[in-house]
C-alpha cells in the first residue's frame, strides 16, 4: 500500500459530477459525508455514518471501512476495538457525490456497537399501527432483533462508545 494520500477531483461541473468518472464527492459544511452501509450478500441495511476526507481516502486504500464519529470527533476504523471489521466489497457513490454506499463483509458478523448485528433493531410504527402503538403522544418501538452477537461490555468495557446526548 502506498504512503500517498488520495487525491479527490475538484468539482467543476454538474456533468463532470453526475455522468464522468472523476471522483469528486461533495463534503457538508463540516467536511462531512453520507455513508450507508448494507451487508454485500443480503444486502440488510447495518448501519448509517459519516466520513470525511480522510476516513474515505482509508477506506479506499485499505478496503476496510473507516468513518468519522461526530461523538467522539475522531476518524474511526470500524472493527478496530471490536474485531467486526466490515471489509469493502463495493464501494459505490451516489448521483451527484453526495452519499457513498459500502457493500461490506462483516467480520463476526454484528456491525452495531450495541451489541446487534445492524444498527436498525426497532421500526416505528406507521399508518394504521401508529394508533395502537402510541399512548398519550408515546409512541412505542417495535423490535425487530432481540438477539445479541456479542456482549458490549465485554468487548468495550463499561462505557462503549460514549455519545453526546
């Protein structure tokens, strides 16, 4: 692997953008990028990040997905603590290079630092069952997975992954 940074095209005009082949993605005021991520052979939505430049640039370096944690305000190597890395087996970006979209293998199979294999283990109720799921403004979660792939606080200790509330 080489010592050299990627290098991302500048964005010059919707054409070059939507239909060339520069990479040029397009960075929120943060420096910010969009990242769903889905298991490549189900294709189960796992989780929903960010990245800025850096963390893609590792991502396409390495093949393993990096992101950028706005909680902790730090670039992130997804797996790195807990051994679930999510190899990259594609690596998609959307119309106008606003959102990248990573197909991924998951080492141990979870992708969630609750302990869940997708980060997306509840459904809101919508339509007809939001009336009978919702009490006095309370609208009640509806688990879609109970089962745990491993334990947090063995595998991160007390505080997993501490988040600005």
């Amino acid at each position: 692997m080489s010592a050299a940074p990627v290098k991302f095209q500048a964005r010059k005009t919707v054409g070059q953008v939507e239909e060339g082949n520069d990479l040029a993605p397009k960075f929120d005021d943060r420096g910010l990028i969009t990242v769903v991520t889905t298991d490549y052979t189900s294709g189960e939505l796992l989780m929903q990040g960010f990245m800025n430049a850096e963390a893609l640039g590792l991502t396409i370096k390495t093949g393993e997905a990096h992101y950028w944690s706005r909680s902790r305000e730090v670039l992130w190597h997804k797996g790195a603590t807990s051994g679930f890395v999510q190899k990259v087996r594609e690596l998609l970006v959307d119309d106008d290079q606003d959102c990248i979209w990573l197909r991924v293998d998951v080492a141990g199979g979870a992708s969630c630092h609750v302990g869940y294999r997708s980060c997306f283990y509840r459904k809101v109720p919508v339509g007809g069952d939001f009336d009978s799921r919702q009490d006095d403004g309370h609208i009640d979660l509806e688990w879609t997975d109970r089962d745990k792939v491993f334990d947090p606080v063995e595998v991160y200790g007390d505080a997993p992954n501490p988040t600005k509330l």
